[in-house]
C-alpha cells in the first residue's frame, strides 16, 4: 500500500489532492489533514519525522520509499502507476508537460516570495519587502502571460486531455485567487478561459481555508500597491 499525507490547502498540497481526484490511483491511502498545527499535534509528530522538512505532502511507499516533494510525489505515481498516463504520450508530450510543469513551478515561487514579503499574512514571520513584492509580483505575472503566449486552442494546458500541466496550474491560479484575491492578468484569455473551464471539474473543488489566515491574505494586490 501506498500512503500519502497530506494537507487540505495550499499551492503545494492541491496540486497532489487534484492530481489524485483526477488519476484516482488503486492501491493508494489518503490522509489529509485540515492544517498544520504544533499545538494540537496536526499532523502527528510521527508523520512530521518522515522527513527532514517535518512538512507535507508526504508520500510513503509499501518498501520503505520516502518522497517529500510534491512534483516528485506526482512523478512517482506515474511511475508505479503508469495508468491513466498524465506525463504525456510521446517524448514531444511529456517535453511540453515538463515544460508547462516548471514555467508553472518558478511562477508559484514569485508567487509566495510576493504573498510572504508583502502580506499581512508574512508579516512577523519574515521581514516585510515592498521592493521584494513588487519584483516578484511582476514576475509571477511575467511567467503567466507566457504561460498564455504559448498555449493553443485545445481544451487543457498541454493537449487534448488532463496532465500534470493541468493538475499544477489549476493549483497555483486557485490559490493566488481564492485565498490572496490575485486574478489571472486581463490579456492571458486563454489561460482564463482554460482556468474557468477546469474550476468547474470534481478535483478542483475549492478546499476549505482558515478564516483567519484568509483575511489576512485577501487583497495582495492592494496591500502591496501592485497592479497588471
């Protein structure tokens, strides 16, 4: 059996909570929990020890295997789980899925330096940086609209059919969305129209967010003065 640990929000967490909804894997146990939580144990100091980081997701195999990273965790499945294939087809697919994969990765990095050095939701936690946020701000955006530039007519990220590419991009923009209020630039169409198409999907159902943490968060834009 494979086990998978997990939290129920965050960019990093839902990639693999939509992965999972979308390739439903045989053989393969879930747990997520609500939020992390020193004082109530959440998750339990035996799952937090599995890695160096003590952060989730967490995949642990029948053999002992440890994986600690959530696009390793998604490679991993692949791997064993080769069923519904979300990698791609050909060397030409997969070399698109890596492609959209890692434009989309270095876009949610932008994305926490912007949220965490100029939040509320940052603040006392690391040092707050206006400059930082701007730069990382206008790189996030930067990554999204060529993210838009090289997408096509067809229904999902990379092709005909749902991949890793779809699995992290729905991930990302729902975050940056729904818990920092931060939309999809005006000019990127394609990606609005592919990301209002994919909301309505069973695996992309919004998780529940803390109530006080989302306050903090809502409204990036405008705490940090950023604009398209």
């Amino acid at each position: 059996m494979t086990e998978i640990f997990n939290f129920a929000f965050g960019p990093y967490p839902q990639r693999v909570n939509i992965y999972l909804a979308e390739k439903q894997p045989e053989g393969v146990a879930v747990t997520v929990y609500a939020e992390p939580d020193r004082r109530a144990n959440t998750p339990p100091p035996e799952i937090r020890a599995l890695t160096p980081t003590g952060s989730l997701p967490i995949l642990r195999d029948a053999d002992g295997t440890l994986v600690g990273q959530s696009l390793a965790i998604l490679d991993y499945i692949e791997d064993i789980i080769p069923e519904p294939n979300m990698r791609g087809n050909t060397p030409a697919e997969r070399a698109k899925v890596r492609q959209y994969v890692h434009m989309l990765d270095e876009a949610l990095t932008f994305f926490g330096l912007w949220a965490r050095h100029g939040s509320a939701l940052g603040q006392g936690v690391v040092r707050s940086s206006r400059e930082v946020a701007e730069i990382c701000a206008d790189r996030y955006f930067g990554k999204l609209r060529l993210i838009e530039r090289l997408m096509s007519e067809e229904p999902f990220i990379a092709g005909e059919y749902v991949t890793l590419a779809d699995c992290v991009a729905m991930a990302t923009l729902q975050y940056a969305k729904d818990f920092y209020d931060v939309p999809i630039p005006p000019e990127c169409v394609k990606l609005q129209m592919w990301f209002d198409s994919f909301s309505q999907r069973p695996s992309a159902k919004q998780p529940p967010y803390p109530e006080k943490q989302w306050r903090k968060a809502m409204g990036l834009m405008g705490q940090t003065g950023v604009c398209f």
